[in-house]
C-alpha cells in the first residue's frame, strides 16, 4: 500500500523514504515491538559485538577491512574506542577503585612529591581515557613510522584507534579482574597494573603484522620501534611539561604551595 512519507511528504514506493530515508509508517502493536527487539540484538550483533569478536581475533585485519570499504557490519572505530573507554574507565575507579588504592600507595612513598605522586595516579587510574584523547598523536608517530606503506594520517587514526581498542580489552578481559583479586595485595598490584603498558609492543606488533600481511616480521618490527621512539620523546615531553606546569603553578601559588612539590624526607 503507497503512502506519504510522515516527514517530508514524498511517496514512498519501498519500504523507507527514497528523498529522507524515513521508514514507511506502520502501527505499533506487538509485531511492531518485537520486530524492533529482534532488530536492536541483530544490530547489536552486527556491530559493537560484531566488532569486539573481529578485534580479539585479528584487530590489524578487522581495521585494514574497514578502512578498504568494509563496513556495514562494524562498529564505527572511533565510537567503540569512546565506549570501551568509558567502560575501562568505570571498571577502574568504582569497581576496582584504583585511585584510592594509588594514592593510598604512593603516600606512603618518601621518594615522590605530593603532586607527582597525585599526577602519576590520575595518569594510571585514567590511562584509557588518555590513550582516547591520543589517538591523534599517537596516529601521527605511527603515520611517520610506516610513512612508506601507503596509508593517509586519518587512516592511521582510525588504525591507532583500533590498537586502542585492543589494549582496553586486555585491560578490560586480563588485567581489571587480576587487579580487582589482588587489589589488597601491593606488591602484586604494582606488578599486574604496568602490564597493560608492557603488552604495547606486542599489541603493536600483532596488529601490524594482520594490518600489513605481506609485509615481514623484520620490517614490522623495525617500524614498531621507530613508533616507540617517537612516543618515548612525547612522554619526556609531557613530564616536562607537567613540572614546568607545577613549577609556574607553585610561584603563582605561593611559598606555602611549594610543599606540595618538594620529596617526602
């Protein structure tokens, strides 16, 4: 049966509008529910679990389809980098409750400053949502890194965004629960908690590796490690940062903020 499109009045001849793209109207009954309930699990299926399955199998195949073309059936990279983020970021702090236990830790360091101790605990209770917010750079450092193989920046974001995506899983799968179990146990907490940053290389590795499947192990690896050059300058880049930050922070402040920044005796 034709109808007029309830949006913007065009005949519609299929099932939704050819001009706008709405769906022909039909009544909401119980075939109206259920058809929308078995659309919102095949469309879940189809792309945020979709995705999570093609990322822990092969995630440098899963991002080199999606950026050739492949992408009906994905979860938008960027998005599920957001989501999974969010999601480590909750495990984190409220479940786990890793700032507290950091902060608990390194006050009781006589090595550290009160503001390096509280800057190296947001960096390790936040660490997914930081490596969000670095997928632009991090995307730059593998773009000058395998500048020879052919792929634009934005294609190395998008990369860099599924290499995020590994490495919140792992946090999520592998290491939140370790943490979570032994979250009263320090020595082992310490240890578990760098492992995430530990697992880069490989991660890296692994995913360019599917990313570029004719590329050898050799050339990979030398790549790889040009990337992890570049971030070793950004991270002294940012320490830097972060003191020079504190030291304008504490003239502004005054002497008695100067305690703040100075080391435990």
């Amino acid at each position: 049966m034709e109808q007029n499109c309830q949006n913007c009045s065009t005949l519609i001849l299929n099932n939704f509008c050819d001009n706008c793209g709405q769906k022909k109207f039909k009544k909401i009954d119980r075939k109206y529910i259920w058809d929308e309930i078995q659309y919102t699990f095949l469309h879940t299926n189809k792309g945020f679990l979709y995705s999570i399955k093609n990322i822990i199998k092969n995630p440098g195949k899963t991002a080199r389809a999606f950026i050739d073309g492949n992408r009906v059936n994905h979860y938008k990279p960027i998005l599920l980098v957001f989501v999974l983020s969010g999601i480590s970021t909750f495990i984190s702090v409220k479940i786990i409750g890793f700032e507290k236990i950091m902060s608990a830790f390194y006050a009781k360091e006589t090595l550290n400053s009160g503001y390096m101790n509280d800057v190296i605990t947001s960096l390790k209770s936040y660490n997914s949502i930081l490596m969000l917010l670095f997928v632009p750079v991090f995307a730059l450092t593998t773009k000058l890194a395998f500048r020879k193989w052919g792929n634009n920046y934005y294609e190395h974001m998008v990369m860099n965004a599924y290499i995020v995506c590994v490495y919140t899983l792992f946090s999520i799968m592998i290491i939140s629960p370790l943490l979570y179990l032994f979250k009263n146990n320090m020595d082992y907490f310490t240890v578990i908690s760098s492992l995430t940053m530990l697992s880069v290389p490989f991660i890296l590795i692994w995913f360019f590796k599917g990313f570029y499947p004719d590329k050898s192990l050799k050339s990979i690896f030398g790549s790889v490690l040009i990337t992890f050059t570049f971030l070793s300058v950004l991270f002294l880049l940012l320490m830097v940062l972060a003191v020079i930050g504190g030291v304008i922070y504490a003239m502004v402040a005054g002497p008695e903020a100067l305690e703040y920044f100075k080391p435990k005796q």
